[in-house]
C-alpha cells in the first residue's frame, strides 16, 4: 500500500498518482518514505527501496563533491 492511500483512506487507491513534473531522482523512481528518521531507515520503508537507496547515494555524493571543490578553491585562494 502507498503512503498517500494510507493517508486518504481506500477512495485513494482509485486516483492515479501524480508523476512528478521534474526530473528529481526520486520522483523519477516513484519512491516514497517518510521525514524525521535517521538517515539509514529511508530505504527500508520507501516504497521503491533501490530507487530511494539511489537517490541517497547521489545526494550524497554531489554533497562530497560540492564540498570537495569549495575546500579546493579556498585552499588555492589562500596559496595565492
């Protein structure tokens, strides 16, 4: 069961879900989950457990990557 039928009840199941209108990595793989869990419970509960695990991955590494760049820029701008 979907976490939106859980909430509206059964006349839910009868709607068509909403597909997302950009491209975001979870709207594309359909996952669902909930807020105000540990970062490690998310893909245990979502709906689409790889595509959540996925979408983790990925913020986690553009997380990495943007902070990677920033040290590397001050770093360079202090040297300078």
């Amino acid at each position: 069961m979907r976490v939106d039928e859980l909430r509206a009840g059964p006349a839910a199941a009868e709607r068509p879900t909403p597909q997302a209108s950009t491209p975001a990595l979870v709207g594309w793989t359909g996952s669902e989950a909930t807020a105000y869990l540990p970062a490690f419970v998310p893909p245990f509960i979502a709906t689409n457990k790889l595509g959540m695990a996925l979408a983790l991955a990925v913020v986690v590494a553009c997380a990495f990557a943007i902070t990677a760049l920033a040290n590397l820029h001050h770093r360079r701008k202090q040297r300078a």
